[in-house]
C-alpha cells in the first residue's frame, strides 16, 4: 500500500530565475501533487507549465549517487566518500603546490535555483588558493553586466507589473520568463489601451503577438535599430533635460555620434519599418514610465555589448529610474556576481575579467596551450559546460588536456563524463537552498526551500562536501572550532559576538567562512537546515547595508539584532519573505558610479556606434544560406535540469523550425529530417514549418541532445545538441559572449 500523502508544503520551481513559489505533496521519494503557491509574496500563485514536470528532475535513471573515479580506459568506479574526499584534496593540492593555486580553474557553482551550494565553495577556493572562474553568466549577462556599471554602479530591475511601455528586446518572456507572473504581467498590458508594448525579435513570438509595436529585425541587426530610436528621440525632444542635468554625467559625445544617425537607412539595413521605429521611439519618450528587459537575442548576438549599451540608454535619456512602473535598483541578499573592479584578465589570452568571470568562450584557449600560466585542473560545481559553452568538441578537449577535473553534480552529465573524479550532490530537493538571483523591487521576497525529501544514499550536500574537503586540506581542525560551536548552541546572540572576535584573530579561518559558518552555527540549527548557515552572514550584511530598507520591510532591532531578526524569518518562512522594502526614489540614491551620477558616455562604446555607419550589411552567402538561433527557450526546455526525455509532452525532439519560404524552396515539410551544418560541426534534426520566422532564419531549442539511457540501459542522444554547431571564436569583442543566436548554416534535406 502507498503511504499516505503528507501535507502541502512549500517549496519553489528551479528551472528558469523566477523560481516561482509552489506548493507540494510528496510520497515515496516522488513529487506526488505540484501547485502554484499562493501564499509566495513573489509569484502569488503563478507557475507556467513546466513546473508539472519536476518530478523528473528528482527521479531519474542519470542520477549519480557513488562518489566516481575514472579508470585509465575510460570508464567508472565507485569509491567510498573518504577516499574521493581524500584523493581529491591530494590531487588539487599538489597541483596548487607545484604550480600554484591559480592553475586550478573554478567553473559553475549554481543554476536556476541552486546558488547556496555554489557559496560554499569560496571556501575550497580559498583553501587550493584558486584565483579565476566562471559560470554560465560569462556566455550571456557579463556584456550587461559591465554596461551597468559603467552607468550605474548597480543592476537596474524592470518594473512590468506597472509600466506605461514594457520593452522586450531580444527577449521572448512568454516562453522564457524573467521575472514573477510574466504571463499575465503580458496579457494585462495587451488589453490595456493605455499601456503599450515594444517587441523586438526576428520571430513573431509568443510576446511578440501581443506586442503594439512589433519590431521584426533582421537576425544580428538591433544595434541600427537601436541607434534610430535613440536618434528620434533626440531629434523629437523626447529625452528628460531635467532629469539628465540633475542626474547624469556629460552625454555630448555620445549625443554627437546619435545626431549623425541616418534613420531610414538604419531602418532600412534592418529590415524594419521606419514608420514603426518612431512610434516605438514616440512611445517611450512621451510614457510616464518605461521599462526595458534585453536578454539573449541581443547579449548572443552581433554588437553585443553595444546592444546592452543603447538598450539602457532607451530609459535613461526618458529619466526613467527611481519611479514605479520603471527601471529601480533593488537590494540584494547573497551575492551572484562579482566585486572586482573588472581591470584583471585572462591569463593566458589576456580578456577582460568582468564580476570575477573569465569569459566562457576563452576557457578551452586558457587550456589547450603550453603556455606556462594555463589551467591545468577545473573544479567543476552544477553546470554542465560541455554541453552549454560554445563549440562542445573543443570543450571536450580541453577537459582531457587537464590534469584533473572534478565535478560536483546530481547526474552522469556530458561534462560529468569528462571528470576525473565525480562527487555526487544531494538534489535541490533534498537541502535547503536558494536563489540569489533575487532582488525584487520596491519589496525584495527571499526565499529559503525547505529539504523535501531525505539525502539520497550515497551523495552529500555541497556544504558538507567543501566542509570536508577543507578540512581534508588542513585548512582547519575541530579544535579551530570549539569555541564558536559552544557560542552557537547558546544563541545567535552569543554566537554573533565569538563570531566577530574569531575573525579578527584568525584570517585563516576568515578565509574559509562559509565552512566555519557551516560547522559552527550550521550544526545548531535544526537537521537538514546545516547549509542554511551562510545566510547567517548574508543577512547581517544586509542589516548592516541596507538598514532602513530591512526595517522599512517590518523587522526591529539594532546592528546584529535586526540582522538576526532577518536570519529567523529566512528560517521561518518556507513560502519566502519580504527582506527589504523600499520607496521607488531610493534608486537615485543607489546610483554606485564614483561621482554618483548616471554615465552617459562609454567611450568604447561609443567608437562601436559611431562605426556602425561603415559596417557592412549581413548576406547570406551561397556556403550559408542560413542564419542559425541556436539555443531557443520554448515550452520543452529548460536548460539541462531535465535529462529524462520522458518529460517533453510535444516537441520531444526539438525541431528545427523554419519558414514556410525556405520549407518550399527545399521541398521539406514538418516531420522531414534536415542535416544542419556550420563551419564548425554538423547535426540533424527535425524540422517544423512555422510562420513566425523570417526567410533565412532557423531556430534549435536549447538543452536539447542530452544523453540518457533507454530502458535496456543503452545510452542515447535526444535531440540535437546546439554546441555541436557554434564556434567560440563569434563573438562579441569587449565581453567575448557568443553570438549563439547569429551561427551562419547551411542545410540538406535527409532522404
Ligand atoms: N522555457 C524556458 N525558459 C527559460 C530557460 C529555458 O531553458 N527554457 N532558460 C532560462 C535562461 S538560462 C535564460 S538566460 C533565459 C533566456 O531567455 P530569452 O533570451 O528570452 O530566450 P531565447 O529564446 O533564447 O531568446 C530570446 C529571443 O531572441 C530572439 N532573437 C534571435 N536572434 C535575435 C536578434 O538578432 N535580435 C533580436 N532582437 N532577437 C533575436 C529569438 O527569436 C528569441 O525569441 O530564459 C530562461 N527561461
Ligand atoms: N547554443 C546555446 N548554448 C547555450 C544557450 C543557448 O541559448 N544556446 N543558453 C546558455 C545559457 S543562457 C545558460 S544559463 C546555460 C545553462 O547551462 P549550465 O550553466 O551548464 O546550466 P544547466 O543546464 O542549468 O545545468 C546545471 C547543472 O546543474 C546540475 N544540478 C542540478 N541540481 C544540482 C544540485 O543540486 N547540485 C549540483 N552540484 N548540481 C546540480 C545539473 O545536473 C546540470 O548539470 O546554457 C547556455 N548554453
Ligand atoms: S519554469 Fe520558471 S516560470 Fe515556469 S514555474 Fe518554473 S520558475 Fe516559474
Ligand atoms: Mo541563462
């Protein structure tokens, strides 16, 4: 007989940023009913239809659950916990000795929902004295990333529940999300005759269908685009002088470069209707508020960091920061990215480290060289980059050229498979995590899972795994501990107090934070709730930075008192909590350039724009006729949390998609096979006609073609596996991102 179905709980979906609030029953090790948690103060209920499927990410025939050692042929070994533990520290520590720290590369360290695991591990890092890494942020967001803070000093978070103008660029949030409740968000303001909507994307998207203005550009094209509407604005009057003298910097070369702009022509190189771009310009320059999201159809494309650049300035030139309904600079608990100040690079290559992340397009070339400074190990933690970084078969190489590569991770992943020495994870079902992506605005909801099912036999949790290895490498011992583990069993209060006169004397330990934490305070906290000890420290940072957002959102208390006030409630509340909240002005005040002004002018940017007018237009040559997108977020993925193809209801093998021009001319019809090639590889895929696209465009899914096994244990590829296809040297020359949505193709129909 089944055991009776336990109580709703609280819990959230892990498989894109939002992490939308949910509600659960759990029997036997499965997910048994899944709901939209109502009570979540983010997402209010709201879930698309994939949160359905987790089941299969919890359950599934690619779950690791042995420590792995790889043998000389190839193949794997299961080994006990203290030996991995042992043999790895033995192994990244005679790297570091013999060639320093630096040659062992950090790589991942969290998804869509994980990024508590991936805290833990500053602390190995610390200890194998590892000094670069990346993640899958450096193939997409860097390019932004270092646009903001040239402008900003911060991340500007749209406001679409409220916006007079929403602004999709590059951006398809019917299917991919990014942010709470995206689909209604969408559907209020189509109905709404006095909120408008921009779209702009070569296929008539889902969005795109509910779009006022829908800007269908030629693939690879948004930097013209981009630049007429800013140059309409100019021209019409429709920028804020007010808000641009009170609170940016000097924009005249920028200005300069714009009045130059020759629209119809820009217009025209793109594909657009000159009559469109105005009103879309119009549009956003006489709105009370805009806000504007770009995500990969430009950050993957060509003019990439430029694209991120006249994005920002759509808003900034209309002064449309620090009110509702616009852009606003939200608080943070727990941080994702970087501090540095972005003027380190590369070892070997010499590119631009931006928040901390070397480029993931210049990894196999910090590798596969004999210079003396190359990686010569990688530290690999949930992320899967054979399969998600550009040109897998160089991936793959470089991982092979490496004296040892350790991955952490729930499956038998294609990067998995690479390793000398697989440690196995707890699933994000199975621990406390959490998302640090975050940073809601004027309230901040911080939410803290609740483990829902027991540890698997055989794996660990991240924390517990770092603790190990620290402890392994000598970075402490008990005895380091004993005083801060009585502090804690006494109370937050007390242990806050041990804590602080522990960091001052021991830089050793301080060094290793997140594991003391984790050692200390985590053991006093209730079972399964060890690795929640981390946010400990995140939430008296953030009572110590943002002090009068965290009363504001309702707590009391002075310095560690209102900090640890934060931490309980994190504890308490499984469906999420408000952290922080603001009033919308206090964005202007977040502003986190040196002179706390908005920078209008980036100089290298501005050198891109003003050569775009000699740039010569895309062609699709004879070789390839093709412009490939490959890497399309649609209702059948969801990056590579998902292995088992059984969850794919349609779309199983994710179709190539083409328009119902090019279908004619190379006499193929839905269902038919084409074989797709690029200068860089070749793959097959089905093929689905479709009216959304532009002649000479094609799209692939993303997180499609992985390996898993069938029923007799055969091992088989699903779908077509786009980093086959793209190359690492397309790409964008200031943040180095790929241009995965601009791969030149060409086609043959398979008998
Ligand atoms: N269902 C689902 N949702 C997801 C994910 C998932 O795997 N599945 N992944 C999550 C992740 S990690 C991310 S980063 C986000 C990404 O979310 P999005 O960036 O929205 O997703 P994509 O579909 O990759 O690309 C967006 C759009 O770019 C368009 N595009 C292609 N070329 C161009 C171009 O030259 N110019 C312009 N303007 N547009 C172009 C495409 O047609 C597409 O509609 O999605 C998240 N959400
Ligand atoms: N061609 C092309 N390539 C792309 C894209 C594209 O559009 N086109 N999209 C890119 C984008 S935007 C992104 S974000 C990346 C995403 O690619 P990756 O960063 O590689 O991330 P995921 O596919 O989300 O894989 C996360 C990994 O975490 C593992 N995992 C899951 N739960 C846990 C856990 O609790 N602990 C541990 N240790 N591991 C866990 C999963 O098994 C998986 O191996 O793909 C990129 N690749
Ligand atoms: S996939 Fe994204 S939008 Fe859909 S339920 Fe999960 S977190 Fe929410
Ligand atoms: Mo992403």
């Amino acid at each position: 007989m089944a055991a009776e179905p336990a109580e709703w709980k609280s819990t959230s979906c892990i498989l894109c940023s939002t992490n939308c609030g949910l509600q659960v029953q759990v029997a036997d090790g499965h997910f048994v009913k899944i709901k939209g948690d109502k009570t979540n103060p983010r997402s209010l209920g709201y879930t698309c239809e994939k949160a359905a499927g987790l089941d299969h990410y919890q359950n599934h025939a690619d779950r690791v659950t042995s420590p792995l050692r790889r043998r000389a042929d190839g193949s794997f070994e299961a080994i006990d916990w203290d030996t991995a533990i042992r043999e790895v520290a033995a192994k990244l520590g005679a790297i570091r000795d013999t060639h320093g720290g630096s040659k062992i590369f950090y790589y991942g360290g969290g998804g869509q929902g994980n990024h508590l695991g991936g805290a833990y591990s500053g602390a190995t890092r610390r200890a194998l004295d590892m000094r670069y890494a990346s993640n899958a942020l450096a193939q997409e967001k860097t390019g932004e990333f270092w646009v903001e803070r040239q402008m900003f000093g911060g991340r500007p978070h749209p406001d679409f529940e409220n916006a007079e103008v929403a602004v999709f660029i590059g951006k398809n949030p019917w299917q991919s999300h990014g942010w709470e409740r995206a689909r209604p968000a969408l559907r209020a303001i189509a109905k709404d005759p006095n909120r408008h909507m921009i779209v702009m994307d070569p296929r008539r998207t889902e969005s795109a269908d509910l779009a006022d203005v829908f800007l269908q550009v030629i693939p690879g094209t948004d930097a013209f685009v981009l630049a007429a509407m800013l140059k309409v604005m100019l021209d019409e009057g429709l920028t804020n002088e007010a808000f641009l003298s009170e609170r940016a910097g000097d924009g005249k070369e920028l200005f300069d470069v714009l009045r130059e702009v020759p629209v119809a022509d820009y217009c025209g190189r793109a594909g657009v209707d000159e009559a469109d771009v105005r009103k879309a310009a119009r549009l956003i320059g006489s709105s009370e508020s805009v806000s504007v999201l770009e995500d990969l159809g430009i950050e993957m494309a060509p003019h990439s960091t430029l694209n991120s650049y006249l994005e920002k300035l759509l808003y900034v030139l209309r002064g449309g920061l620090g009110l509702k309904g616009a852009m606003n600079l939200p608080t943070h608990v727990g941080k994702l990215i970087g501090e540095g100040k972005d003027n380190k690079v590369s070892p070997v290559g010499g590119h631009k480290i931006i928040t901390g992340l070397i480029p993931c397009n210049a990894i196999p070339e910090e590798i596969l060289t004999d210079h003396p400074d190359r990686f010569r190990a990688m530290f690999i933690e949930s992320g899967n980059p054979v399969h998600s970084l550009a040109d897998s078969p160089r991936m793959r190489e470089a991982l092979d050229a490496l004296e040892c590569v350790v991955v952490i991770d729930v499956a038998m992943t294609e990067t998995a498979k690479h390793a000398h020495y697989i440690l196995p994870a707890a699933s994000q079902y199975e621990k406390v995590e959490t998302t640090f992506f975050g940073g809601g605005f004027p309230d901040h909801t911080f939410q803290l899972r609740h483990p829902l099912f027991p540890v698997a036999d055989g794996t660990l949790t991240e924390p517990e795994i770092h603790s190990r290895l620290c402890r392994a490498l000598g970075a402490y011992t008990d005895e380091d501990l004993t005083v801060l583990r009585e502090a804690a069993n006494e109370g937050l209060e007390k242990f806050g107090m041990a804590f602080l006169g522990m960091m001052g004397s021991r830089p050793d330990l301080a060094a290793i934070l997140p594991v003391v934490l984790y050692e200390t305070l985590g053991r006093s906290l209730d079972d399964g709730f060890e690795g929640a000890a981390l946010l400990w420290g995140a939430a008296q940072t953030l009572a110590a930075e943002e002090t009068a957002s965290v009363k504001r959102a309702g707590f009391d208390g002075e310095g560690p008192v209102l900090g640890d006030a934060v931490f309980r409630a994190i504890l308490a509340h499984a469906n999420g909590v408000v952290v922080t909240s603001d009033p919308y002005d206090v964005t202007l005040e977040r502003i986190g350039t040196d002179d706390g002004r908005i920078q209008l002018v980036i100089p290298e940017l501005v050198a891109e724009l003003a050569e775009l007018a000699d740039e010569a237009p895309p062609r699709l040559t004879d070789d390839y006729p093709f412009i490939l997108a490959a890497g399309e977020r649609r209702t059948s993925t969801a990056n590579t949390i998902f292995r088992s193809p059984g969850w794919r209801k349609k779309d199983a093998e994710g179709a190539l998609r083409m328009s119902p021009g090019d279908a004619a001319r190379l006499g193929i019809e839905t269902g038919g096979r084409v074989r797709i090639r690029t200068k860089r590889g070749a793959a097959e895929a089905v093929v689905e006609v479709n009216d959304t696209l532009r002649d000479g465009h094609i799209t692939l899914p993303n997180g499609h073609g992985l390996e898993y096994p069938d029923a007799d244990g055969v091992r088989r590829v699903h779908g077509t596996p786009p980093n086959e296809l793209t190359s690492a040297e397309d790409r964008d020359w200031l943040a180095l991102t790929p241009w995965h949505k601009h791969v030149r193709a060409q086609l043959e129909v398979i008998a």
